[in-house]
C-alpha cells in the first residue's frame, strides 16, 4: 500500500465521520444513504483542496481583519454548496451549514490529534557549531 493513498483514505474517513455526526447532531442536515455520504465526502474533499485556497487568497483581507472567522465562512459557504449540488443530502440553510461546518472542522482536528503519531520528547537537535571566517594567530 501506498503511503498517501492511506494518508488520503484516512482523511476521507474522518471527514465521513464529521459529516455523519453533523447529520446527526444539526437539524437542518441530512443525508439519505452511503453511497450519497461518499459522493459528498468526496465532493467535500475536492473543494477543500481546489476552491478554499482561492477563496482563501481572495479573501485574505477579511480573513486577518475577522482573526480567522472567515475562515469558518468559508468552510460553511462550501458545506453550504455540496449540499445544493448533491442529491440526498440536504442543507436547510446557511446557519446549519455554519453549524454542520464547524462540527466537522472540531471533528476533523480531534481525529487528526488522536491519530497523529505522538512527539518523543527527546533532546533538541544540536546546530553545527558555527564557523567564523577570523583567522585567529
């Protein structure tokens, strides 16, 4: 196996997760089936990585002055828009797109801390010494 194909597989199954207990927690989201979870998660996945850099980069400046909420925005605006693109999966509004947003973003870092391998708290790594260019006599 593949090293990124498991990376990419494990993300994908986190992001199920957190699409699966937003449908549970978030009364405006639903989602009728498995094979509609995975178009979504799959379409989830294709916008993170191609439309939220841009939107990202265009919004920059919102996004510093509102010390990151915009960031959530945007997450929400593409929740927001899987839910209109596919079939069976249904979002209320833009407040359960916030909501259902938020739940996988909090979902997505629990599961990312608790599978990322632990640090070893062993020395720092040493820095070469330095080498002046004085010729010392």
């Amino acid at each position: 196996m593949n090293n990124a194909f498991v990376n990419l597989l494990v993300r994908w199954l986190v992001l199920a997760i957190g699409v699966i207990l937003s449908t549970k927690l978030v009364p405006g989201i639903s989602c009728t089936d498995g094979s509609t979870l995975l178009v979504v998660v799959v379409l989830l996945s294709l916008f993170n990585a191609v439309l939220k850099p841009l939107l990202m980069l265009f919004t920059l400046p919102f996004i510093i002055l509102s010390l990151g909420i915009g960031i959530w925005l945007i997450n929400s605006l593409l929740f927001y828009g899987v839910g209109r693109l596919v079939d069976g999966f249904q979002v209320a509004g833009f407040g359960s797109a916030m909501l259902g947003s938020l739940i996988v973003s909090v979902t997505s870092m629990v599961m990312n801390r608790l599978l990322s391998p632990p640090k070893s708290p062993g020395p720092p790594p040493s820095r070469p010494a330095k080498r002046d260019d004085v010729i010392d006599i």
